[in-house]
C-alpha cells in the first residue's frame, strides 16, 4: 500500500466540492501523487471545471 493511498478517495470525491478553495487543492495534491484512479477526474476537471485556477494546474509531476 502507498503512502497515499488512504488519501485517494477523499481526494477524487474532492474534486466534485462546491467550494471553489476545495478542487484545486485536491487537483494539485491528486496530480503530486500521480495515482491512475485519478486520471479520468483530473483529465475532465482541466477542461471543464468552472474555477479557472483548477484548469490551470499542471498535472503529474
């Protein structure tokens, strides 16, 4: 088990917060830990999430 594993899931559900302070923390910390379940949610949230600081993170390392 990873050192982040227990972290995934609430990270992914993350993503789908109301909160715009919310997503692009969980965007950032999903894209640094690099997990593939993460992938499809990060992939979609970089060409459509409302907030623009989430569109514009960098994803992966």
């Amino acid at each position: 088990m990873g050192r982040y594993e227990e972290a995934i899931d609430p990270l992914i559900k993350a993503l789908q917060d109301q909160n715009a302070m919310v997503r692009p923390g969980a965007t950032r910390s999903l894209g640094d830990i690099g997990d593939a379940r993460a992938s499809d949610a990060l992939t979609y949230l970089a060409s459509n999430d409302e907030n623009a600081d989430v569109r514009s993170i960098p994803l992966g390392r």
